[in-house]
C-alpha cells in the first residue's frame, strides 16, 4: 500500500516517495485557468500548504510529478514561470518579530533565483523582488500561505497590540500586490480568517474569494469517494481492529466522526488530518482538534456567555470577515473550523451553522462544559459517563440522581449570576454530550430541551422544563407524538418529563410513563 501523507505539506516529497495523493488537479487547474488573484480560507491543517505546493510545482513546469494525474494531460508544460512562495507558519515571528523575519524571507526567496535585493523594508523588498525576477525570467507566481498567523496568534487581550502592529504591516506589504498587475501571472492567498476590508483587505479588494464558492467545495478536504477510492485497501485492513462492526458500520462511524465540513451546504469533506490519523491508529480519536487547544476561543465565548452553537445563524457579511478589536464568536468559530453550513438561506442570505462531526462537537464539550463550571479540563465529562452508566443500566432513578449531584456542585455563585440561562446551557451541553456518547439524537427547539436516548432495550425521551412542571413536560411527549417514530424499532419507549427548580438548585420533580412496550 501507498504511505499514509500524515503531515506531508510537500507535494515533491509526496509524489517521490511514494504516499497516497488525493488528487484536486482539476479544481486547481480550474483556478489557474481562470482569474490572476484568489483568496481561499479553510481550518488549519486541510491541505492549503499541499496546494499552493501543488501549484508551484504546476508552474516550474515539473510534469513528471504529475503523472497519471488528471492535469497530465490538460496542461501547457511550457507555462514555466518564476515563484514567490511566502509560508507564515515557517516564520519565526514570535521571538524576531514580523518586519524581521518578512526581510529575511525575501532575501531567501531572491536567493533561489539568484537575485540579491538592496532596499530596506519589507514592502520596499517584495517590489523590488517582483519587478527584478520579471525582468529575469518574465511574469511571477505570488503563493502567500497562512498570511493571517502573525495576527491571529496575538488575538488574546494581553497581545492584541501586537496584532494590531502587525495587521499594520501586512497591509502595506500587501499593497505592493495591486499595483504590481503587470507583473503578475497568478496569485493565491490562503488563510484561516478574513480580516475586513478596513483593514488587510482594504488593499486586497481585487481578490476573488472562492472561500464559499460552490465550485470549489471540494478542492481541499476528502469527500466520501476520495476515502473509498483512495483509502479502500487501509479500510479493508482495518476491519479486525473494529469487530464485530462490519464495512458498513465503520464506514458510518468515521463518517459520523470526522466528516460533515461544508462550505456550500451540500458539498461534505472529512478532515485530512484526522482521516490519516485514524487510518494510522486505527482508534477513534480527536486528533485534528487536539493539535490546536482554542483557549482563546473558550475565554471569548465566557466573556459572551454563549454555550449553545447547533443551529445558528448567521449572514453572509458576518461570515466573510473580521477584525481583532471586534470579534464575533460565530465568525471566529466558522473560520477556525469549529462550526460549519449546514444550511444556506438562499433568498435571505442567511446561513445555518452547526458542528461539523462528533470529533469537534465532543470536544468543544469538553472545554465548554469545563469553562461553564470553572473547572480544569478532564473532569468535566465525568457526570456525562455516569449518566450513560445508569441509562444502559435502564435506571432511572440513578440518571436523576447524578443530575442532582451535579447541580448541587456547581459553586452558588454560578448559578446566581446566571440563573435560568446557566441552566439552559448547563443542560443542553451534558444532553448534547449524551447524545454523542450513546449515538441519541438531541436538539434545541423553542429554546427549551429535548433529548433522545437509546438503550439496547428501551427508547427514552426526555423534556426539560424550568421553574415549570414535571407534568407539562411529560404532557408535551405526549401530545407532540414524539414517541410516533420509534414505534417500527421493537424497544420499549419511555417519555421522562423533568423540571428545574431554580431556588433549589436541583431537578423539582420528574414523571415518567411507557408510552410504547415491547415486551406485550
């Protein structure tokens, strides 16, 4: 079998030695065949470096990288043109700063073509670099990758000058870049964020941003034919690990862990990274989200007091772009790739924003919960367990108990501070967390609770209420129907109504009735 690519960014050493490549030659050959300047924003590690890579190799006019690919034979290999490719994530601006390391990587960049470059600033360098290089070997590939890191790695309250300075610099490096069209072949610019056009981008506005363009949903990421066609034989071979599930189960449950990214709403791609990882360990595991702990994302949702992402929405402008003074959660966390479309409001320009996969919604749980309570990471699953513990267990009286315990835990401060809404996310987290642990459904509907779990035996349907009744709660099961659609699976449904009270900081009271048995 061909190596698994885990961690391969060079598209040389990926074609040399021999590891498997998903091919996206014709979506990059669409892009290069098509305008002069492109933006494209993805989450890290979704294959921007392997395709910029790609490109440079495309324009070197290095064909015998390419065989058996779909641009082998759809491509003028005589197209050679000189290449700038500038990769943020290789800088070291944390310790030398920005205007250093920009300097010493066009100084570098000149060196491979044998130019020496005598002006000072950076901006004055990547103009001098250009026109030279034209002059020498005609008009220049620019390949900008993770231009937005020096930024976004300051974005913590402590830093935030320093993302501002160096926001500041990119923008004049960059303004190089438009009035540089006469010397320019190609270029593409990639990233995890857009800032707005106050700010990078107000010198980048002849860009053509194909971050949600339909036609190129799938030029990073794998879709479900990728995995079957490229990943078949690692599949195959890990069926043993995974008894006594069979082709199809496997094939649903790392659908179910690690697809789910979409950029159009229809269009669903797995996370490279992960993929290989699971592939290589053969474990479910989360291995995209452990490579980047988002501890700024988690202290901006507590300042928000924001705790429940399934189902958002958001417009069109609010996705596009943002600035580091005026951060909006639901940006943020669709650019960093913690949420995803799941649904595009055509005619309203209205988008709808969930977690992509259990591996990402499992996890953010994890901090979420945590930031909720105040707690370290690690123990806020602990309750989580107990519950599905106690729900195989068909116990009833033991779920209730635990809840009880846990609301008795959480510090009274908490709750007075947040009184209603902190139950309502406290809730919804565990249920939702729940839900993923025992593969039960659980949604949020008119801002009150709704869960589905399911046992090897028995269905239970749970309704919250606050400050309510556990009457109402069971009442709405039933004149709802809720319980209809599970009457074909041959398992005893149980409708559970529970109700909050706030004052005692515990479930008030709880009622539970069959509503199907299939032991009759």
């Amino acid at each position: 079998m061909k190596k698994l690519p885990i961690g391969i960014q060079t598209f040389s050493k990926l074609r040399e030695d021999d590891f498997i490549y998903v091919d996206k030659t014709e979506y990059i050959y669409n892009i290069i065949s098509g305008n002069n300047y492109y933006f494209l924003s993805r989450p890290r590690r979704f294959g921007k470096s392997l395709t910029l890579s790609t490109i440079a190799e495309i324009y070197s006019g290095n064909k015998n990288l390419f065989t058996g690919l779909w641009i082998e034979n759809n491509w003028d290999w005589d197209k050679i043109h000189p290449i700038v490719h500038i990769a943020f994530n290789r800088f070291d601006y944390l310790n030398l700063g920005l205007d250093y390391v920009l300097t010493e990587a066009l100084h570098e960049q000149a060196a491979l073509h044998g130019l020496v470059l005598l002006r000072k600033s950076p901006s004055q360098l990547f103009e001098e670099l250009i026109k030279k290089l034209v002059a020498l070997k005609g008009r220049v590939v620019i390949l900008i990758d993770e231009y937005d890191k020096p930024i976004i790695d300051f974005l913590e309250d402590k830093n935030l000058h320093i993302a501002q300075k160096n926001r500041e610099i990119l923008r004049n490096f960059y303004s190089i870049v438009k009035n540089s069209d006469p010397y320019i072949e190609f270029f593409l610019m990639t990233g995890v964020s857009k800032f707005s056009q106050t700010g990078i981008f107000s010198n980048l506005n002849h860009l053509n941003d194909i971050t949600l363009n339909k036609k190129y949903a799938a030029l990073t990421g794998y879709t479900q034919s990728d995995l079957l066609m490229y990943f078949n034989e690692y599949i195959q071979d890990s069926l043993p690990d995974f008894a006594p599930l069979n082709e199809q189960q496997l094939l649903e449950q790392i659908k179910k862990w690690y697809n789910g990214y979409s950029w159009d709403a229809k269009t669903s791609v797995y996370n490279p990274y992960s993929v290989l990882l699971f592939l290589d360990n053969r474990a479910f595991e989360n291995y995209w989200f452990a490579t980047g702990t988002p501890t700024f994302l988690i202290n901006l949702i507590k300042q928000n007091k924001i705790f429940d992402f399934n189902q958002i929405t958001a417009s069109r402008s609010l996705l596009d772009s943002y600035e580091p003074d005026n951060l909006d959660v639901r940006t943020l966390l669709f650019q960093t790739g913690y949420l995803t479309i799941k649904h595009i409001d055509i005619y309203n320009g209205i988008y709808t924003l969930d977690y992509p996969n259990r591996e990402v919604e499992q996890s953010m749980h994890d901090y979420l919960i945590a930031a909720l309570l105040d707690r370290k990471m690690g123990d806020s699953p602990k309750p989580v367990f107990d519950v599905v513990s106690a729900f195989h267990q068909n116990n009833i009286e033991r779920v209730i108990a635990i809840i009880n315990s846990l609301l008795k835990d959480v510090p009274a401060l908490l709750i007075n501070a947040k009184n209603e809404h902190f139950y309502h996310s406290l809730v919804h987290l565990h249920f939702r967390y729940l839900g993923l642990l025992m593969d039960s459904e659980v949604h949020t509907s008119d801002g009150r609770m709704d869960a589905v779990v399911k046992t090897n035996t028995h269905i239970y349907i749970l309704e919250f209420k606050i400050d309510q009744s556990a009457e109402i709660a069971l009442n709405q099961i039933k004149n709802k129907v809720y319980y209809d659609k599970y009457a074909i699976e041959n398992k005893t449904v149980v409708g559970i109504g529970i109700n909050f009270d706030t004052e005692k900081r515990a479930i008030g009271e709880w009622q539970q009735e069959t509503l199907i048995d299939a032991t009759t």
